[in-house]
C-alpha cells in the first residue's frame, strides 16, 4: 500500500479534507470483479476510483484520469474506471468496476477508496439529457454538472412529513386515465407478460403524461434494454426531451451488472431534487424492473450471501421497497415524486417474487392481457385486473370531471356482467343467451375498440376519453346502468321517449 493524494471519485462524497490511502495490492481480475488486498476500513457500497497505468508506463505511477468511459478492450490504455465494494473480509476487498475489467493489468492498477457510497450532481442540469445508467453522456454533450450532489441510496422521509397522494397525473392513455386514475404521489406498476407491448405504453405513458398547468417533467429510466429497445425509446421520447421536460437513462442489456442495479437509485435521486427542491411534479418510470431484480440477485451472489425465494437475496422485499417508497409528496414542499414501474411476469407467473412482492408495496397495478393483445388491441390493459386504490384522490369533481368516479364503477361492473355472459355462452352456447347478455357483449365489444384501444401516438384528452366511455356504455339498457345517477344519465345520453 502507497499514501498519495486521490482526486474523489466521479459523485462520491469526496469532501474530505486529507488525501485518502491508495492500493496496489490486486490480487485477482476476474470477469468484473477485482479482488483488493491490504485494505482496511472499507464497508460495502463504498465507491472506488480505479486508476489504470497505460501499457508502457512504469508501475505505480497513474495517467491523469479519461473523462469518458475507457474501452472495454483488452488493449484499453490507462485512465480511470470506477467500482463499488460487493463484500470486505479481512483486509480483502471485493470490488465490482463499473466499466468492466477489460484491458486491466493486476500489476497497472491503483484502487482509492472514497469512505462513503457514490453520490450524483443533481439539479436542473440533467433536463433534456440523455445518459447510460450510470449517469454518463449518451447524446454527445458534456458530463452533468450540478450546484450540489446527493447520495444515490437515498435519505428516509420522515413519514409524519408525508402528505397522501393527491390530484391526477393525466397520460393520455384512456384505460388509465378513465379506469386506473394516477395520483401524484402513488406507485402505480404496470405488470407485462414476455412479448407484450410494455415497453411502448411506458415511453407512450412518458411521452404524453402532465400535471395540468403545474411544472411537471419525466424521469425514465430504463434497465436491460437492447440496443434496438433503447434506440426506439430514444425515439418516442425525442420531443419531450427537446423540450427539456425529460431526464433519460438508458442501461443496455451487454452493460455491467451492477450498472442496473444503479440506475433506478440514480434515477430517483435526481427526481427527488427536482421534486423537493425545484417545486415540480415528476413522473417516474422504471422499467424493467425484473431486470434489475436479476442484477440484484448476481450481486447478491457474487457476495455468497444465502440465496432465498427462487434464489433472490432474502432483502428483496426491502431492496424493492427502499426504491418504490421514495415517491410521494413532503408536507410544506410544492413537488411530488409519481411512481411507474414496468416489470415483466417471467412465464407470466404473478406469484413469481418480482410481482408478488411489488403488489405488496404499491398501490395497485395496471395489468396487460394476451388475451387484448391477440385481438391487436393495443394498450392491451385488462381493466378488470386492473385497480389504482387511491383513485378517488386523484379524481371526480373538483379534479378531472364530476361523472368521472361514476362512469369508471358503471363501466368496471359492466365489463364484470361481461365477462360473465361470456362464459355462459362458452358453456350453453351464444344462441341460448339472453337479450340482455347480447347487450353486455355489445358493450365489451364497444368498450374495447371505443375506450381502451388507440394509436401508440395518440395522446387523448380526459374529456373525450370519458365521452367515449359514456359511447360504450350506451350500448346497455338504461335499466342496466344502475351505478349512474337518472340525471346524468340523461344529461349525456339523453331523455327517454
């Protein structure tokens, strides 16, 4: 071990007012991990600058540090990688780089720790860009800067400072808006089946979404995505970003694990200043979050720690909680932080511990069906697995339309009336039903191509969205809208003969 002045590390805390010990004791590279010897006082999540000597320089001395990401080559030449402490033992300690550990010589590294968990710049800087999971540039401009930094993990909230959620996030998707209302302030996840159309509702959902005429502005924040995936992402939400209403992360599938696991954490991070802070209301979309969950359970191997449920970490629960339960609104503060996790059922299993536990921390879920998707409807939502439970905060008089509640129960419990007469006719046959359960398959039939279908471009407004609802539900007799008041009824679809 050498003594000599370090630089902190990209985000770190780095306020320290000594210069910080560095390590040349490597004992081992393997894969992404670099095992470090002779250190002591090092504790898990600790940040790590990584100095790498080029090929023709003497070892023991270190090249100033690359601004950008060195290449993941093996003739990669010297500068500066980063890595986050997976486990300490002794005085060995296991650090998994960031960038990779391509190019990287035992003899030509030199490991500094920060003495605190990475932090990130945070303010309005990050509006309009585009950047890989771990905060870095993608769309060619200079590295984020901020007038202060926060550390990635987050600081608990107070409950007592909580307000509950309140007043609706509006996405212009008319299954959602007219049927599973967002609050500002909720975690609303949306749970997929492999090979159904998520990923496009989450950027449609990120494209379109407002808060009325408040300062509103989108952090998404994508995990495992391909190339292909990240590039029509880019794409679908180009107009938003060119406004400077959109922060964009993007974590490709060939990145390192421990990237994903990062990227959401940053994401709130960042969210969470422009919220508290900057007084805007801010959606944010995560996805996917089984992805992540994987990460977390590479990383959790990586440690050896005891493998649990289906062999995630026994934190998993906590793990996905610490994230989802940074949203919300603080008393005294004008921002809010909204909550949109995308996840995919693997094997569509709900059982499965991503869903399952996800269910337990949020506040609902928008649910989408192979069934809708088969008939190329698309959103494919099925709106009768689908709930939001903190609906009536966020809708009804005074905040979307007065008929808004009553039209979304009277339409939910027509769908029920249904789905039921369809399953009699599967069992007496459809000639056998009654008048009435033709009606209601009328309905199903209208409500799906009048409410829940439309285009992927398509932002609609809550007002039609609720006039096509009232167009489905015409197609019932009047006896059997028995959730709407005579009034209203007659109000929107006029007076009987």
């Amino acid at each position: 071990m050498t003594e000599e002045p370090s630089r902190p590390p990209r985000g770190a805390a780095g306020h320290d007012d000594w210069p910080r010990p560095s390590y040349t004791g490597i004992a081992r590279v393997r894969g992404p991990l670099v095992v470090v010897t002779g250190a002591g006082a090092v504790g898990w999540d600790e940040f790590a600058d990584i100095q790498v000597a080029a090929p023709d320089e003497p070892t023991g001395t270190t090249q100033p540090a690359d601004t950008g990401k060195p290449a993941d080559t093996d003739d990669a030449a010297g500068g500066e990688r980063h890595g986050l402490v997976l486990d300490t033992a002794r005085d060995r300690v296991l650090v998994q780089v960031l960038e990779g550990t391509g190019g990287l010589r035992a003899e030509g590294m030199r490991v500094t720790f920060s003495g605190a968990p990475l932090r990130v710049p945070v303010g309005t800087a990050w509006l309009g860009r585009v950047c890989d999971g771990m905060g870095q540039p993608l769309d060619g401009g200079p590295p984020v800067l901020g007038g202060a930094d926060a550390p990635v993990a987050g600081v608990p909230l107070n409950p007592v400072h909580r307000e509950p959620p309140a007043e609706p996030v509006l996405t212009g998707v008319s299954a959602i808006d007219a049927l599973t209302t967002l609050a500002r302030g909720q975690k609303l996840p949306i749970f997929s089946r492999a090979g159904l159309p998520h990923l496009e509702l989450a950027a449609q959902i990120a494209a379109q979404a407002s808060a009325g005429d408040e300062p509103f502005c989108v952090v998404f924040a994508a995990m495992g995505l391909t190339h292909t995936d990240a590039a029509a992402v880019r794409e679908t939400l180009e107009g938003r970003s060119a406004s400077g209403e959109l922060v964009l992360l993007l974590n490709l599938a060939d990145a390192p694990v421990i990237e994903r696991t990062l990227t959401p954490r940053i994401a709130l991070t960042v969210a969470e200043h422009l919220a508290f802070e900057e007084g805007r209301h801010v959606l944010v979309v995560m996805g996917d979050m089984t992805s992540y969950c994987e990460a977390l359970r590479e990383v959790s191997a990586a440690r050896g720690e005891i493998p649990a449920r289906r062999a995630y970490p026994g934190y998993l629960y906590s793990d996905l909680a610490s994230l989802y339960e940074r949203c919300g609104r603080v008393r005294g503060r004008p921002g809010s932080v909204t909550l949109v996790p995308v996840l995919t059922m693997p094997g569509g299993d709900i059982t499965h511990p991503v869903p399952d536990l996800t269910g337990y921390i949020t506040e609902g879920q928008i649910v989408l069906s192979d069934e809708l998707h088969a008939l190329g409807v698309y959103p494919p939502v099925d709106a009768l697995e689908s709930l939001s439970r903190l609906m009536r905060k966020a809708a009804g008089p005074g905040r979307t339309r007065g008929d808004h509640l009553d039209v979304a129960a009277q339409t939910t419990a027509a769908l029920a009336g249904a789905r039921r007469a369809r399953e009699l006719g599967e069992l007496i046959g459809a000639d056998a039903l009654s008048d009435t359960d033709r009606h209601y398959l009328d309905f199903e039939r209208a409500c799906r191509q009048t409410l829940i279908a439309q285009e992927r471009t398509e932002s609609r407004p809550l007002e039609r969205t609720l006039d096509r609802a009232w167009r489905a539900l015409s197609a019932l007799p009047r006896r059997e809208l028995t959730m709407l008041p005579r009034e209203m009824i007659d109000d929107h679809l006029g007076r009987e003969p």
